[in-house]
C-alpha cells in the first residue's frame, strides 16, 4: 500500500481547508493512512508530517505495522495526548495558532469535550469533512486485489450451508458451519453478523441467524461476508426448501432480473440513484416493487459499509475503483423474502462481478 501517497493526498485536501492538521480517531481510517491495525490510538496528519499515538499494548505491532509516520507511545489517551503534544511542539517553536480538524462523527460528546480542556490556545479545532472517507471510496489495485481474496473466500461459504441447510436445523447450526469454514479458510473473523433467516422470517432484511428450525416449506435467506487481511466481503444467497411453488419461482426470478438490470447500470459517470433505480424499475414491472425495502447497495472496503451509499436521491458518480454491492430484495411480511447480492468493481468500461457464481433457483 502507497500509504506515502495517501497521506500526500490527504495534505493537499487540508491546505484546500485551510486545515493545518487533521487528527484521525477512526480506525479504519487509521489503517488506510498507516497501516496500524490496533485497537486504540490517534493518527495526526500535519503539513510536516505525521505521529501516531497509541499505548504500550501496541508498541511491537506499531513498530511492525507502522508506515510513513512517527509511533509516540502514551500512557493517557491517543487522543488527548496528540493534542497536547502539538500543542507543546508549537508553543516550544514559537509557532502561529494551528487550525487543528477532528473527525467529529466518530467523537463522543465526552471525548470532544476533554479534547477543548487540553486543546490550550494556540489550537483552534473544528470538524472536518469526511475527507478519509472520501478517499477510500476509490480503491486502489492492492485494495481490488484484497477485496476480490476476500469476496473467493466468502463465496466459498455458500457451498457449506448449501450442505448444511435442511428442515430441522437450526438457522444458527448453518451460520456456525458457515463461520467454522471461515475461519478454517484463513479469515480474520466475519464482516458481520452472519444472516441465517428461514421461512417466515425470511422477511427480515437483517435476520440475524436464530435458534429456530428451518421449515419443511420455504425461502432461506443467507447474507454473509468475511474478513480477509483486513478488507470486508458481502454475498447474499437465497434458496428454496422444499417444493417449490411458481410464485415462489416468480419472484426469485424477478429479484434476479432486478439484480441484473442494476448491474448493467453500473458504469463510470452514472449516478449511483440511477443504478438504484434500475432495481426498482425491474421489480415495478413484476408488481413487487412495494416490497424493496432497502437501499439497492454500499460501498465496501476496509467497513462493511462504507460510501457511496447506492440508493434513491444519492447523486454520488461512480468512478473506476470504485467498489460496490448489487442487493435488491423483496419481502412480504410474514410470508417470506429473496435477496440475491454481489460485489461489483468499476472498471474504465463498466464493471466487473467479483468472484462470480451462477445463481440459479436452487431447491433443497
């Protein structure tokens, strides 16, 4: 990772700011700008360079993760301990008063107010945009490359349910096969909550795996994604057990043809509102488009939803690198639910599925 470039990058949108130094508490965005994979610490990012600040529990993996930045180990908090040492540095060198950005969606009230009683008065702090986040949205070919190991380990996941998916087990018994394979596979942990939802429940968007039974009769909704080297997977599959009915078959293939009309849709320069709109214009069509009750996808990357956000009125434009999910679904409560989702990469022509695997009605 050109983590030298990135961080040059980020300077140049501060100096446009008039922001002479951002302090980064996100995780996520931590990592993007460092390398540092650590569960505490701050990241400050100045026109001459950059520190970062965690505590001794970090000290040997800041020293092997750690790129283009100092390591200060602390013993108060990342956060309280960058500001008061820049504010020392500037006060030691006689400096002008530093207009200091924080990441004020990521900040408690608490935090931001312990930050004011060290802040002293050679420091101004204001929130700063999303500029991180803005980043990140574009990925890199290192980052396509994680991203597309992750989404072929997670597919694989698919495989071990459809062996374990039978009336009588328990949604949970599937999502702990799934998981078990993850782990053995090499994933750092899951993206998320493993969704494992059966029959009626199928109709939950996010139905988390339960202690209840799969029905003899029924639409199986499994949503899942891996931790791979840090960068997320997100894949849904939905099969039938039992005998299926031609309603059951018609809206399976209708959430199918809308999947498909979205992902045409994508492209660079297009709106991501219009790929959304593809979706529900497709199941319009079928008469189901009442029962799409979610945004069509997100970004994914280092989070599992990251920007842009692939819904209606967003007028984000998409741009090669660009790395998103295609998951239209309908849901009719108390009945059931399909959802059918990929990751897809911008490319200069269009797009390209990650990982691709057929996605046929199946019955079990």
């Amino acid at each position: 990772m050109d983590y030298p470039a990135r961080q040059k990058r980020l300077r140049e949108d501060l100096l446009a700011r008039r922001l002479d130094a951002l302090l980064i508490s996100h995780l996520p965005n931590i990592r993007y700008l460092c390398g540092f994979s650590g569960s505490a610490a701050a990241l400050l990012v100045a026109s001459d360079g950059s520190t970062l600040f965690t505590d001794g529990r970090y000290t040997q993996q800041a020293k092997a993760e750690v790129k283009a930045a100092g390591i200060r180990i602390v013993r108060t908090g990342p956060l309280n301990s960058a500001v008061e040492w820049l504010g020392r540095r500037r006060s030691s060198n006689r400096g002008k008063g530093i207009n200091l950005g924080i990441e004020g969606q990521y900040l408690t009230v608490s935090a931001r107010r312990a930050l004011a009683k060290v802040q002293g008065k050679s420091i101004r702090i204001r929130e700063a945009p999303d500029l991180v986040e803005r980043a990140r949205m574009v990925k890199d070919a290192g980052e396509i490359a994680l991203i597309r190991s992750a989404v072929t380990l997670g597919a694989a996941l698919f495989d071990r349910a459809l062996q374990a998916i039978r009336p009588g087990v328990r949604e949970v018994e599937v999502a702990a096969e799934m998981e078990y394979a993850a782990r053995k596979g090499g994933a750092d942990g899951m993206a998320f909550d493993t969704i494992v939802a059966a029959g009626p429940r199928s109709a939950l968007p996010h139905g988390r795996a339960s202690e209840a039974a799969i029905a003899p009769d029924g639409f199986v909704v499994c949503d899942f994604g891996v931790i791979l080297h840090g960068y997320c997977s997100d894949r849904t599959r939905t099969v039938y057990v039992g005998a299926a009915t031609g309603e059951a078959r018609r809206v399976y293939e209708a959430v199918l043809s809308s999947q498909q009309a979205a992902i045409a849709a994508v492209r660079p320069g297009a709106e991501v509102r219009r790929v959304d709109g593809a979706a529900r214009k497709t199941l319009q069509k079928h008469g189901l488009a009442q029962y799409f009750t979610h945004s069509t996808g997100h970004g994914v990357g280092l989070e599992i939803h990251e920007s842009p956000r692939v819904a209606r009125g967003q007028q984000e434009i998409l741009r090669p690198g660009m790395v998103i999910t295609i998951e239209p679904g309908v849901y009719l409560p108390g009945q059931w639910g399909v959802r059918i989702e990929d990751m897809v990469v911008v490319t200069e022509q269009g797009c390209e599925v990650l990982s691709p695997t057929q996605k046929e009605f199946i019955v079990i």
